[in-house]
C-alpha cells in the first residue's frame, strides 16, 4: 500500500513542523550548486539573520569568525567530499555584531550512483557550554599555577624547581651548554622564630624571597623555595664565573635588605648561606647528584661559620 499525494504531504508538513519546532537548526545545501536549499527559521532567532539571507555557502562562510572560518570551512568541504559525517565548532557572527558559538552537525547524503548529492544538518548553540568550558579552563590553570607556587612566598615551590632543572637539565646535556645552580640557606633561623616569633617568621620568608627575586634577572633563570628556610636558583646557560656573580648579587640582596635579627651569633642583620655549583650535564650525570652535590657545598659555608659563599670551582 503506497502513500497517496496528500499524505505525503502532510508527513512532509509533519516533519517541517517538528524540525522547526526545535532549538537545533535544520539546513540542506544542494552540493553541486553550493546554495542553500532550505534553513530553518529559528536561524533568525538566534543570529538574527533571516532565513532568505542564507543563499548560499559563502554567505554562511562570511559568517564565520575570521580566526575560525579557514579551519572550518576547509574541514567541512574536505570531509564532504569524502562523503565522511562531520561536526564543528565555531563562532557564528550576528546581525547586530556579536559572536554566538555553534556546534555545526552535518550528513553526507548520497545519490543513486554514490556521488554527493547534499548536506544536510543541524546547528546547535553551544554558547553557555562553551562559557561553562572556559570558565573550567580558568580554573583548571589556576589550579594548575597554585599547584606550582609556595604558598606563603609566592615564587615557585620544589615541585616547579624538580619540573624546571629536569627541562633544563636536558637542553644543557643536549646542547652542552653549562647550567648552574645556587643553594641559599637562612642562618640561625630556628633562632629567629624563637625570638619574633612563627607569624614574624614567615613574614621574613617573604622578605627573603623578595629580596632574592632581583637576582633572577633573565627570563629562564627560577628561584624557588626548596623547602623550610632554603631558597634555590637556576641559572640556564650560565658559567661558573657568572653563577657566583649572581650568589653575590644574593648576599648583597640580603644586606640591602636589613632584616633585624637579634640572636643571631653572625651578625645583628639576617644573613644567608650559599653553596653555588656548575655542570655540564654528561650522560652519567643527574640531576639528584648535581643537587647532592650543591647541597655538599652550602653544608660548607655554614661549617665555615654562615655568611659564606662556598663554590665548587
């Protein structure tokens, strides 16, 4: 038994009424001619255009975002001729200016010898999840750069410096190129949280870090808080010579910055330790031993009685 004509018809007005009683919005292109053979009118709902302004693919391609439109439309043309279902995202331009995202869901469709006959699909606004999905973005970093910084100083923490002389422990080895690393530990400060007290101490922390920051001049160069009341630089590509430079700066930092500390048997001013080392990075070298050894040369300067600078070379 076979539709009659007036069937077909109203399954057709059926169809129409169900698909532009939707938000997605329904649109055919007739592939050999490019032109659009039918929109749905909630197109104009949402970017204001009318439904008879869609001509053809251009007009939909201008709509694009210029930072999108290449993508997309090189995309869509080269899975359609595949004859391969697609979607994309995009920003989709407005009438008045403004920019909607829309997530475009397009069919292949076939003709009896197999060749493309049409597109048909759906455009969806995407808008609010795209704004939910860059607000987690934010958020992700955010959290990302909170896990990477000492809380109380705000410079890097010891999983940034373990992260960073990884890196660029292997552009030294690669490049052979020298890579320096400075140790700074504060003198007698135990002593100093039991005379100002814990608040007052990590106030000097903050000091510290402040002052130490200044010694970091290039944009590569990390100073991070190694743990408690030591301090550590990284210096890429930086020799011998200019590394201890560089530790001096860090005593001179110090000084400038008059910290009062009252018991200390060194000096009535806070005063830091410093072990300061060099490498080029050999195949049977790492990065554990390199610090170790660093580590070695600040024990060093605070046998030799604090306010000392101890490099290996």
């Amino acid at each position: 038994m076979h539709d009659t004509p007036d069937e077909m018809d109203d399954d057709s007005t059926v169809y129409k009424t169900l698909l532009e009683s939707t938000r997605a919005i329904p649109w055919k292109i007739d592939w050999k001619t490019m032109r659009f053979a039918y929109i749905g009118p909630q197109i104009g709902a949402l970017l204001g255009w009318s439904p008879e302004s869609w001509t053809s693919a251009e007009d939909w391609a201008n709509r694009i975002h210029p930072e999108d439109r290449d993508w997309v439309v090189n995309y869509c043309v080269s899975q359609s001729k595949e004859g391969v279902d697609h979607e994309a995202d995009y920003r989709a331009l407005t009438q008045d200016g403004h920019y909607v995202w829309i997530r475009d869901v397009v069919h292949v469709v076939r003709d009896a010898d197999g060749e493309v006959d049409s597109l048909v699909g759906f455009m969806f606004d995407i808008s609010e999840r795209k704004e939910t999905e860059q607000k987690l973005i934010a958020l992700q970093k955010e959290l990302e750069a909170l896990s990477f910084k000492d809380g109380l100083t705000g410079i890097a923490n010891r999983r940034m410096f373990d992260s960073i002389l990884d890196t660029e422990w292997m552009h030294a080895r690669r490049n052979s190129q020298p890579l320096s690393l400075i140790l700074i530990d504060i003198d007698y400060f135990k002593q100093y949280n039991d005379h100002y007290g814990h608040i007052q101490g990590d106030d000097c922390l903050r000091q510290v870090a402040q002052a130490l920051e200044s010694a970091a001049t290039r944009a590569r160069d990390l100073l991070a808080r190694f743990g408690g009341e030591e301090f550590a630089l990284v210096l890429p590509e930086t020799d011998a010579g200019a590394a201890r430079m560089v530790a001096g700066r860090c005593h001179a930092l110090i000084a400038r910055a008059a910290i009062p500390h009252a018991t200390s048997p060194v000096a009535p001013a806070l005063t830091v330790s410093i072990g300061v080392g060099t490498i080029i990075p050999g195949r049977q070298d790492t990065p554990l031993a390199f610090v170790e050894a660093v580590d070695k040369l600040l024990y060093q300067a605070k046998q030799a009685g604090r306010n000392v600078l101890v490099a290996d070379r």
